[in-house]
C-alpha cells in the first residue's frame, strides 16, 4: 500500500496560476525547462504524468508491486484565494478523486482536500467528501505559513476527530522561505546578498554522483559498454580531443550543478565540447548527458543511451559496474550534495542538537540504505564539516563560473 501518492486535477493548476498571489506561481523552472510550481520564488514541485493519469497510476503501480494507492492533492494544497476559491479548489481535487476510486475501487482510495483557513467550509466539504468515500484527511505540515494548531483551525480538528478519521500531513517548505533565500538556488547577480550569509550550516545529508550517459556505439566498435578501469570514458575523453567542440553533452542549463560540474570534467580532460541544454528526454539527440542517476536512468533507457561513468572518486554501490571518472581522471571528485541548513540567528545549541539527531539517524543501516536506493551516499558530520565541504564547492566551481564568466539566466 503507497499512503504517500499524489493526484491533481488540470483546473487545480489553472486555479492556481490565477489565483496563487504573490507567493505561489506555476511556471516553467529553469533549472530543469519543466513545468513547476513555485513558493516565493522557490521550486516547490514538479507535476508529474501519474498525477493526473488514473490509468497510467494503476500501470505505475503495477510495475512497482504496489496493490493500493491513498492518493491526496499535493503542495500547496488548497490553502490560496479566498473561501470561494480555495473551497472550488477542494472541490475540483476531491471530486477527481471520488471517481478515480469508482473506476478503480480495489486499487485506489483517497484523502480530501478542506480549505482549513475557512472553518465552516471546511467542516461542510469534509462531510460532502466522506459522503463520497473519502478515508481520510490531507493537510500540510503548516496551513499557509500557520502552525496546525492556530485556533483559526480549532473547528476543524473536532470534525475529524468525532468521525475517528486518520490525517495525512504532507511535509511541504517552512514558513521564511523568502527569508532565507531559498529562490536564490543556482547563481546570484552581483551585488545581491548572498544566501549564505542568511543561513547556517546543521549537517550535510549525502551527496550523490552525477551519471555520464552516452549514446551507444560511441567510439566505434567495442566501446558499447564502459570497461575496466573506465576505458569507456577514455575512448570518449580520445575522440573528444580528436574533435573538439564536436561532441555535444547535455547539461541543463549554465547556472546548474550539472553544467558546472561537466565544465570542470573538459578542463580536467583537457577537452572542449558543445552544450546542448537538456530539458528533457532529449538523449536521443546528443552524444553524451550529464544527470543524476535518480532521475535520468528510466528516460535514457529507450533511447538505448548506456551509463558510461559517474562523477564522484568512487563507484557508486547501486551501480558498482559503472566506473568512477577518477578511474580514468585520477584527482575528479564531483558530487552533489545537500544538507540541512538553519536561519542564521538559530540558536547554536539548537543547531548542535539538529546535527546530532541527523548524524545519528544517518549512521542507522536501514536508513544508509534507503538513500543509496536514491541515488546518494549517506554523509553525516557536523555543522564545522558541512561549512567546510561548502567552502571547497565555492571555491572550486566559482573558479569556473568567473573562468566562463557566467551570469545568472531568467
């Protein structure tokens, strides 16, 4: 049973690209070229097919061994507009919902949607909802930047409790996110405040490879999978000095991590490529594609595009066929990392005792080996370590964003 699934209806989004303000938005991010909701000025989530397919959810579910879905209405939920606008937004979520379960009735269930900021009409659409087979409730881990537990919501709570209902809550970004600058994740125009100097580093979670895919049959004949010691990328590394700015590599755009870091791979090489900006599964179309193996693996595959070498100095435990560049550039270390951050004025008690929670649940085996599944090997550490490893990425990818003097796009 997957409890954590999601499903919107197309007028969800048309509703919110009316009516989200000035806080929420739904455009195209430039960091991936896809579609994406946005939580002042921050990527906040990416709609995805499933969500709102009925019949390609039940062939994704089958696929992954899955007998039962709960799906409920994703961030931000219907917590925007007034009462007509957030209670019509439920409605057109729920409804979806209610059918979806209809055609499905053994394979999916569903969590509604309330517009919780207005008391009575939430307690009225709850009743409607359960009417039409809702197991549950759906809410948000804050209700527009208010905590659960506001007394604007108390009419709510007894509603759902009277009727002895489970509540799903979604985890979604914390209240100060503009505070914080979370929209600034990529490259800053001169003379803005840099976001690092708004936050404190807690503790670095994990940090994951970057994945080189190639087409197949590139090098010629004998190169269609990656040998020992990396002779799969060498073959490619030879033919791109024999042809320079003839190969074309995929890479998102000039302010992503995966850009920056195939730039760091041709100085490293001593090569020179041409960028085809990657948005998409576009690898039918390039030579090579730098992405993380996470999200590309499944879109390469029918294009045949084969796993040439992954960025970081080690191979990578999920894929331990795939030679590390290292293998072949000996010295390349590239990785993307992340990590929990705090405000800057968090206390450094506080601070110390996040780091400690994260770095003892990071060291639980169950846990190391979930994020591996992910894509990401476990880290761990304290706050010193992770503002360490931040000034070496600064350091070494300012280097080349100076070097190519690149600005930031949008």
């Amino acid at each position: 049973m997957d409890v954590h699934t999601h499903m919107f209806s197309p007028r969800w989004l048309e509703m919110l690209a009316q009516h989200g303000g000035p806080h929420l938005s739904y455009r195209t991010n430039p960091a991936s070229g896809k579609m994406c909701i946005f939580k002042d000025g921050a990527p906040f989530m990416t709609p995805t097919p499933a969500m709102s397919d009925d019949d390609l959810r039940i062939r994704r579910m089958d696929e992954a061994g899955v007998d039962v879905a709960i799906v409920s209405l994703t961030c931000p939920n219907v917590f925007f507009g007034s009462g007509e606008i957030s209670l019509a937004a439920a409605r057109d979520n729920n409804d979806p919902m209610a059918e979806a379960q209809s055609r499905y009735p053994d394979r999916i269930r569903w969590f509604a949607s309330l517009p919780w900021q207005f008391a009575e009409l939430a307690v009225a659409e709850l009743q409607r909802s359960l009417s039409q087979g809702a197991s549950g409730v759906v809410v948000l881990g804050n209700i527009a930047g208010q905590p659960l537990t506001d007394p604007l919501f108390a009419p709510v709570w007894p509603a759902i409790d009277d009727r002895a209902l489970p509540v799903f809550i979604q985890p979604t970004a914390p209240p100060g996110v503009a505070a914080m600058g979370m929209d600034q994740s990529h490259l800053t125009p001169p003379g803005t405040v840099d976001p690092m100097e708004r936050l404190a580093p807690v503790v670095q979670l994990g940090s994951g490879p970057l994945v080189i895919f190639a087409q197949p049959g590139l090098g010629g004949p004998g190169s269609d999978r990656p040998g020992p010691g990396g002779a799969g990328l060498a073959t490619v590394i030879a033919l791109a000095r024999a042809r320079p700015d003839e190969l074309t590599y995929g890479a998102n755009n000039t302010t992503s991590a995966h850009y920056l870091i195939s730039q760091l791979l041709q100085r490293h090489a001593g090569i020179r490529m041409r960028h085809i900006p990657y948005a998409g599964t576009a690898a039918g179309r390039i030579d090579l594609l730098f992405g993380q193996w996470s999200g590309v693996d499944t879109e390469t595959a029918a294009s045949g595009a084969r796993l040439l070498a992954v960025t970081t100095a080690r191979r990578f435990p999920a894929l331990p066929a795939v030679p590390a560049v290292a293998e072949t550039l000996p010295g390349f270390d590239q990785a993307v990392s992340y990590g929990l951050m705090a405000h800057e004025q968090t206390p450094p008690r506080l601070v110390a005792l996040l780091a400690a929670a994260a770095d003892g649940a990071l060291r639980q085996p169950d846990l190391q080996e979930r994020l591996i599944g992910t894509g990401s090997f476990p880290a761990g550490g304290g706050p010193a370590d992770f503002a360490a490893l931040i000034g070496r990425q600064r350091e070494g990818l300012g280097e080349v964003i100076r070097a190519l003097n690149l600005r930031p796009e949008g």
